[in-house]
C-alpha cells in the first residue's frame, strides 16, 4: 500500500468514525465534561482547605464552635421559657407558641449539625 493510499484510508476511516457520533452522544460528552471540571473545582477546595490548620483569627470568627454552642444554649433557653408558657396558654396563644417552638427546633438542630 503506498503511503497515499494509506493517507486515503486512515482519513476515510476517520470521517466514518465521525460521521457516526450522534449529537445525543455530543451533548452527553459536554454534560459529563462540565460536570467533571465542577468535580475537580470542589476537589481541589477541599485538599486545600484540609492541610491547613485554623489560625486565632479563624477561631474568633463569628462562626467558631464557641460562638455556636452559646448561640445554642440561648436557643434552649428560649425553648424552655416558650415550653413554659405554652403549658399555661390557651387557644390562639398555644398555637402560636407552638409554632415558635418548631421554628426554634429547626434553629437548635442546625445548630447542632453545624458542631
């Protein structure tokens, strides 16, 4: 085979090969792309994050474990005292301590989950 009836061949071949690829198959390939480089952005946050130990100035932050666990003991102790009214309410005062009650629930268990 001379070398122009192999150039022939091979670029025959690859325009067949091409020519088969559907755009469903295109667009999956740039779906899966994007979400890989979405991957490797959270990848690299976290192995950067990981390494590093927390200096002072990130402990005094507003969100330090400290900060969290004082905002939830002043979260119990709001839950205790509506407890306490709601026990002596009645009507349309129960039911909007109880909903005070729930919505401080939420409060504490985020609280919780961030420690």
């Amino acid at each position: 085979m001379k070398r122009r009836e192999l150039a022939e061949y091979i670029k025959e071949t690859i325009v067949d090969v091409l020519t088969e690829v559907s755009q469903e198959d295109v667009d999956t390939a740039k779906a899966y792309n994007d979400e890989l480089e979405k991957t490797k952005d959270l990848t690299a946050d976290l192995t950067e994050d990981d390494d590093v130990e927390p200096t002072s100035k990130d402990i005094k932050k507003d969100d330090s474990i400290s900060t969290i666990s004082r905002k939830l003991q002043d979260t119990n102790k709001e839950m205790k005292a509506v407890v306490n009214k709601w026990k002596k309410a009645e009507g349309e005062d129960k039911e909007r301590l109880l909903v005070r009650l729930k919505d401080l629930t939420k409060i504490k268990k985020e609280l919780e989950g961030l420690i």
